[in-house]
C-alpha cells in the first residue's frame, strides 16, 4: 500500500478529517499530523483507533505564537525528509514558512480548499490562493459551489477533484415530534462572519415576540459585547460542546439557523444534514446552491430582511416533516463511502 501524509497543521477540522481518513486508510497508508488542541480532541483519539493510520501530534495551535511556529517548522522538516507518494494540506496556516516546503514538495502537494478565500476577507481575489494554485501538483475542492466559485476566480488548476465534503452521521432520534417549537438555534463557533447579530434584530420584531432563541457556540472575543447584549432574550452557552452535548442539542426538533455573511461553505451543512434537522440559511455559498439544487429555496432569507427570516421559518415550521423526510432522501448522495477520491492518489 502506498504511504500519504495528511496534515490539519492547526486541527482545524477534526471531525471532518476523521470521515475522510476513515475512508482513505481502506486503500492507502496514512501519517495524520495534527496539533494537540481542546478543541473536537476526541477526534484525535477517534483517529488513532483506525486501522493503517499512524498519527503524530504538535503543539502548534494551543501555544504562543512563536512557540506554533517553531514547532510547526520542525513539522514540515520531518515530512518533507520522509517518504510519501502524496503530502496533502487540508490547511494552509503560515505561507510565509510554508512557501518554501511547499516548493520543494511540489510534485507530491495535494491541497484541499475548504473555502474560496478565508472567511475574514471581503475581497474577491486572494493572492496566497492563486499561488497555492499554481504550485499544487494536485487541488481538492470539497464542493461544486467552491469548485466553480474558485474556478471563476483563479484559474483552473492543473489537475483538481471534487470529493464533496459527507454528511457528519450523527446518531440522532428520527421520531416524529407533532407540536414543533416556535425557536431558532443558533450552534457552532462565534465568529464576525457568523452573522449571530441578526438576532438583534429579531428580538426587536413584534413578528419574534413568540420566538424563542438559543445560542450555542465558543464567542470569539471581539464579539463579547454582542453576546452581553443578547443574553437577556436568548439562551447562550459559550463554550464548545461536547460529543453527547451536541447530539443531544441535534435531537431537538426546533429550526436551526444559519445567518452567515462571508462564507464559501460550512460543516454545520453537513452536520444539520446528517441529523436530519431542518434549517434556515442565508443565501451564501454552498448553503445557498444545496438548498436551490435540491428544491428547498424556500428555506432562504435576507439577513437584512425581517419579513425573509419570518417567512423562511413559517414556511419551515409548517412544512417540517416534508423538510425533514426530504433531507434524510438527499443525505445519501453525501455518504462518505459514496465519495470518489482514488484518483487523486494515482
């Protein structure tokens, strides 16, 4: 079997690197790389138990700056200095120490990009991407809408595959509740792009007045005072959550929400659509284009818009089952195992 190496330098991902690399170890050999972190850990330990994967942990992401750095550098010089048919980033996190490596490993770099651009930046083009660009022997977009979207910006890569990121198979209740509440669910990590301030807004509506609202998330400290605003109406718990916290959020049969700004796609997609529970969605990215391709329009709003957001529910509240039954059908075009990705270690 031939031997890959496939590095989440900051653990950004863990959740979704534990799916794939389940299903890549079937036929290749793995080094997982990683960083010790408190985020989504018990992934780790998911992923050592696979079999044919070997992983090798750092402290980059939970240290100081320059501390990440160094040990990161020291990172790089031990995969570059072993032997592997492929060496594929699912993230870029300090090009400025990366750039040379990724020179060196040219021929055998796979990059995934998760994202056209980082979420944080609002211009169209995004230089360090149209470099990775160029330098990759081999480019990974994990979906149609990242694919086309990049594409229209960048170029076409020399060689580059479509592994659309899976469903997250979260073991959740599929019985039938019959009064649905009328609440929306805010859940993953609070960010400026998350666009959790439309919540302001909603609490200020006559049309929320018999709305409830829930919070759950890690608030990024920029956005405390937002979150000191809010915590008289909504429900917020600020701290990640674990596995069984999570599964227990995903058996409610409430509305999710997903209120982005800026961002090109997200795992909470993924996660929502594994758990067959129904949401609402700004119309960014590849939230946007699933919920067009598969008929469910009608879960889209206008952040800015109040009437939108109050429509998007209703339509949701009253039509939930329908929703529901018409996610658990379109789960099974994003089953891991149904994901091709042997060509791109050929």
């Amino acid at each position: 079997m031939q031997r890959i190496a496939i590095i989440d330098p900051s653990s950004r991902s863990l959740p979704y690197d534990f799916y794939y690399i389940q299903e890549v170890s079937k036929s290749y050999l793995v080094d997982f790389y990683c960083s010790n972190t408190v985020f989504n850990e018990g992934y780790i330990d998911k992923i050592k138990k696979l079999n044919n994967v070997n992983v090798i942990k750092a402290d980059i992401s939970n240290v100081s700056k320059s501390k990440g750095v160094f040990n990161y550098l020291l990172l790089l010089i031990k995969i570059t200095f072993k032997k592997y048919s492929h060496i594929h980033f699912q993230w870029y996190i300090f090009l400025v120490i990366e750039f040379l490596f990724f020179i060196i490993l040219r021929n055998k770099l796979v990059i995934t990009f998760h994202n056209v651009k980082p979420h944080s930046y609002y211009k169209e083009f995004y230089f360090p991407n149209f470099i990775l660009k160029t330098l990759a022997s081999k480019i990974i977009f994990i979906s149609n809408y990242v694919q086309n979207e990049f594409i229209e910006i960048y170029g076409k890569p020399k060689k580059h595959y479509l592994v659309n990121h899976g469903v997250f198979p979260l073991n959740t209740s599929n019985e039938k509740v019959i009064n649905k509440k009328r609440e929306l669910i805010f859940w993953g990590n609070i960010k400026p792009y998350k666009g959790v301030d439309v919540f302001k807004s909603l609490i200020k509506s006559s049309s929320f007045n018999s709305c409830s609202f829930r919070i759950y998330g890690k608030w990024d400290s920029s956005l405390l005072d937002l979150k000191n605003e809010l915590s008289d109406k909504c429900s917020i718990v600020d701290e990640y959550l674990s596995e069984q916290e999570l599964l227990k959020l995903l058996h409610t049969d409430s509305v999710f929400i997903i209120p982005y700004e800026n961002a090109s796609q997200s795992g909470i997609l993924y996660s929502l659509l594994g758990a067959n529970r129904v949401f609402i969605s700004t119309d960014k990215g590849d939230n946007g284009f699933f919920l067009k391709k598969y008929g469910l329009e009608k879960l889209l709003f206008n952040k800015e818009n109040i009437s939108s957001i109050l429509n998007a529910m209703n339509y949701a509240l009253n039509n939930y089952d329908m929703i529901s039954s018409r996610l658990k059908e379109i789960k099974s075009d994003f089953l891991w195992e149904n994901i091709d990705y042997k060509n791109i270690y050929n």
